[in-house]
C-alpha cells in the first residue's frame, strides 16, 4: 500500500474543510465520507519519532503509521473500495483543528489519550503508554525534579506536557516557557535559557538519538505522569471507532504490532541509526494483554 505525497495545508485550507466537512458529516459517517472520497487522510506529525516521521526519501513512517496501516486495510475491507492513502502533516497544536474538522480520518500520532481531548475525539485501543520526565543538561548537575524549583522548565505549547508543567508550576516552583516545537525546546535547553525540558520520555530520548551531543544530557528518573497513546478518531462515530480497534486486536494476536515495536522502539532509527533502547514495559504489556 503506497502513500500519496504528504502535504501540509495552511489555514485557510483547514477552514474550508471545516465548512464542507460540516455539511457532509451531517448526512454521512465517516467511513461513508471515506468511501464516497475513495481515499482516507491519515494526520501524522513529522516530529514524533518514532511513532511518526519522515524517512530518508520524505515518506511517512513509524510505529503509530504501521499500526494505521492495519486500520486501512480494515477500513477497505469494510466499505468495499481500494482507497488511496493520503498523509497529512499536523502541527501538535493543531490536531483538535484537524480532526474535527475532518481533514483527517486517522490520527497517526504520538497522541495522548487524556479526559481533556476526549471531549474532543475519540481514542482507540491504547498502543503505547508513555511517562512524562524531564531532561536536564549533565553539566548543570541536577539529579532530581525537586532540584529545579524556581528554575525554567520548557515545554512544547498546547500538548499534555503544557498542561502538566501548568498544574504543577506552583507546586514545584517552575517557572514554565513554552516552544514552539521540539527543536525550540531542546535549543532552550542546550542555551541555557531552561534548566529542564519537560516531554514524554520515549520522545525525549529519540530527540536525543537525533542530536549531536546525547551523552551531554541526562534524563532524570522521576516519572511525573503516565499517560495512554491510542489512535484518534472524531467522536460521536462508533462504526469507524469499532473498524479501528477490530485492526488493532487483529495486529496485536498475529503479533504485527510487537513487531513494529521492536522495529521502532528497539532498532535503529534515521538519520543516524542510534536506536532508543526503550523495552516494552510492563504497564504496556499489561493494556496489550487487556484487549488482545
């Protein structure tokens, strides 16, 4: 199954999808939209390796795009067409704006599954389960989350690692700065200009597995948080919700999904094929074997 070329669209495209998406959706499901389009929008962020990104020759890739591609085939075999798989570029801070919009179908990301963005989307089987740490540089000394009171730590605006760093700034004396992406963030960091960087620790490590100098930082070993990664969909459509979670538990017994893991999580990854190292853990194990 070969994919379209990505492309970003800006915001006045987003908006008139809005429109049309509105009129359509009133009269059809989702996977009627689908079939009648004959072609599905899978969202994909280009900066979440290893669930997410481009490869070498500017294809989409990654964990959360295996596990999409199995949902598509579901998807083909449920409307009865051969679709054309479209991917989408979405900025972390536009993935509300997209999929309710109905720019996209799928959502193929590093996407938390949290009771905020529920109200938003719906959210399939939970695929990963990711815990929240903060990076530090090795030079500063910091060995512990409680030795960066009253110090800056950055995050990536409009993600669930913003809404943590808010809920917690008083009480760990943070003073919270936000970044545009995670580029920004870590060129805060490597500056200086933060004493912390805040994140999901698996994308806290691939960022580092793509930069020059990992060994001169250190993950700190307090978990703040865990929460779930699933695949979105828009709310309110069971039918294409039940064909999305059918692949996953299909993937997970014939164990494609434990392969893409060890692929993704466990081999090396572009451009400088460093692998994460990053085992299954156990909380994961524990939500694969629940609805496998």
């Amino acid at each position: 199954m070969s994919f379209l070329r990505p492309a970003p669209l800006g915001r006045p495209a987003v908006l008139l999808m809005t429109a049309l998406g509105c009129v359509a959706a009133s009269a059809q499901t989702v996977l009627q939209q689908i079939a009648a389009r004959g072609q599905i929008n899978l969202g994909y962020r280009v900066d979440a390796s290893p669930f997410s990104f481009r490869d070498g020759q500017g294809r989409p890739a990654g964990y959360m795009l295996d596990l999409c591609q199995s949902a598509v085939e579901r998807v083909q075999a449920a409307t009865g067409k051969v679709l054309r798989v479209n991917p989408v570029e979405v900025a972390a801070d536009q993935v509300v704006r997209y999929l309710q919009a109905g720019t996209v179908d799928l959502l193929c990301s590093a996407t938390s599954d949290t009771p905020e963005r529920r109200h938003a989307m719906a959210f399939s089987h939970t695929v990963f389960v990711a815990q929240m740490r903060v990076l530090v540089r090795s030079s500063d000394g910091i060995g512990h989350v409680d030795q960066l009171r009253d110090q800056s730590v950055v995050v990536v605006g409009r993600t669930t690692a913003d809404t943590l760093a808010t809920q917690r700034a008083a009480e760990r004396g943070w003073k919270v700065a936000r970044a545009l992406d995670p580029l920004a963030a870590m060129g805060q960091l490597e500056l200086g200009w933060a004493k912390g960087y805040l994140r999901d620790d698996v994308l806290l490590l691939t960022q580092l597995s793509q930069g020059r100098n990992p060994e001169a930082y250190t993950l700190l070993p307090q978990v703040l948080a865990s929460e779930p990664i699933a695949i979105a969909v828009r709310p309110g459509d069971p039918q294409l919700l039940k064909t999305v979670n059918d692949a996953l538990v299909q993937a997970n017994r014939s164990g494609l999904l434990e392969a893409s893991y060890q692929r993704w999580f466990m081999g090396p990854l572009p451009p400088f094929s460093r692998s994460i190292n990053l085992p299954m853990s156990p909380a994961l194990k524990d939500e694969l074997a629940r609805w496998r």
